[in-house]
C-alpha cells in the first residue's frame, strides 16, 4: 500500500521536466513562480542570512527541513529579507522581515518546514498572506537535524561546535519544538562549567555530560525577571563536562531521565552525533 505525503513534499521531490531536463529549483506563491536556491543541509541553514548577499527580483533563498518546527532565522548582516514560513501541507504559515543586523532573527509562531526569504517588500508586493497555498518544485531532500540519545531517548538538536555558535546558544527563541534542542560541544573536558540566561525566553532543561558521556547533572532553569538586562542566575555544572544540552523545561523529568528530585537515574549515559566528538561538520 502506498503512503501519502504531504502536498508540499510531493511537489519538492519532482526535480526533472517532462523532456528529462533538470528543473531548478522554485516556489510558487499568488500564482508566481520564485527561482530558488536551496539550503537544506544543517551548517547551511544556520548560517544562511549570515552569508547572503543582494537578492534580485524574483529570486529567493530557500531553508528546508524534512519537518514542520520552530526553526530560527539568524539575523542578516547586508539586506533586510521578508521571510514567508511554509509548512509540509503547502501553505504559508508566518510571515515577517528579517532585519539587517537585528539579533533576535525571527522563530515562525507556529511550526513550519521552510524558510524562504524574499527581497525586502516583496511579500507586499505578491500580496502574500498567511494561509495563501505555496508550492515547492525540484527542491533536493532536506537534512535531518543530528540525533543524540540519553538512555536510548532521542533528542534532536542543532549543534554550537564554535565559541561564537556557544555564547549566541539559544539566544532570543521565543519557542522551540518539544524534542529539539541545542547541543554545545567543546573540544576538551573542563571542570567549571556554567550557564546562564541572558536573553534567553524560555525556561529550559541545561544537562552536563562528561566526555564519556555520562551525564553528570541536570539544572531546571526558569528565564529571568528580565531576560536582557538581567541578573542571570548560574547554572553550573556538578563536576568535569565537555557536553551541554539544552532543551525545553522539564524535558528530562517527562522521558523519566532523572528522578522526583532531578537527579540523573543511575549510569544514564548519551551517544553523541559525530560531529559533536569531531568538533566539526566536517
């Protein structure tokens, strides 16, 4: 029996024309079709605004996700883009602008599977709304984020493998799907740790690993009364670490990770994503 897909992922798995001639990649929204250039890969995405340059007139960047979830665009640093969130039934869920030089980027307020960003008044200019039907073509298969397991539960997380992607961490994200998280990943086991929550939104579950993976504690961090100006209170670690994860207040308690006082169960232990133990996508 065959399994039925969304309309959005049938459409992005068509990449040839009728005469076998490769088609490139597009989104279609009012009728209009947007030449595209895809990033679907995770160190692509996450740097995309960073690194783009002028858009012209009908053409577009597009970010994929082979899910629907609360993705982060990360600020621009040459153009302000208006950026249209797509979700895998094909339609537009969010809209907004992506201000140059804005630090706190922009989260869609309900889940979504793609990012397309548009040159600054374009949306206004197509008439583009939320709920209008969008069509993704010839777009290749987008990347998984890494998995990570603890005790066999999976968690997948975006990865802060650099100084600059750790001290940014999960800055100014109002709102992040239930088993996602960031993983930070340094590149030697350190004995003194610590976290806090500067301009961070949402309360979240820190847990430190040891570098055999053990985990060594977790800390239930409410945001602060003010999440910009502070203060911050610490969230150290309980002993050597060299892997934090971060992910939604009381994550841990609801997989049964650690007990009624939070303390991890006996010899839980985590696999990191290759990538975190290399330090590098690479």
């Amino acid at each position: 029996m065959g399994r039925k897909i969304p309309a959005l992922l049938a459409i992005a798995a068509m990449g040839a024309s009728c005469d076998g001639t490769a088609k490139a990649p597009s989104v279609t929204l009012k009728g209009r079709a947007v030449e595209v250039t895809v990033l679907a890969a995770e160190k692509e995405r996450r740097t995309a605004a960073l690194s783009m340059r002028t858009l012209p007139d009908g053409a577009g960047t597009l970010l994929l996700w082979p899910r629907d979830r609360f993705m982060k665009v990360e600020p621009a640093a040459i153009d302000s883009y208006d950026v249209a969130f797509l979700d895998g039934a094909g339609k537009v869920v969010d809209t907004g602008r992506l201000d140059r030089g804005n630090p706190e980027g922009l989260v869609p307020a309900v889940e979504a599977r793609a990012a397309l960003l548009l040159p600054e008044g374009d949306l206004k200019k197509r008439g583009v709304q939320k709920g209008d039907p969008a069509a993704i073509a010839a777009a290749p298969p987008a990347q998984e984020l890494p998995l990570m397991t603890i005790g066999g539960v999976p968690a997948r997380v975006e990865l802060a493998l650099t100084e600059a992607d750790r001290n940014h961490g999960l800055m100014f994200r109002p709102r992040m799907s239930a088993d996602d998280g960031m993983l930070f990943a340094y590149d030697r086991q350190q004995g003194n740790i610590g976290f806090w929550m500067k301009n961070t939104l949402i309360p979240l579950d820190i847990a430190f690993f040891a570098e055999d993976g053990t985990l060594v504690n977790v800390n239930e961090t409410p945001i602060a009364a003010d999440p910009r100006e502070g203060p911050w209170p610490p969230s150290p670690a309980a002993g050597p670490a060299r892997f934090v994860l971060e992910m939604n207040l009381g994550w841990f308690r609801k997989k049964g990770l650690v007990d009624a006082d939070g303390k991890p169960k006996p010899g839980l232990k985590a696999v990191f994503p290759p990538e975190a133990v290399r330090g590098s996508f690479e």
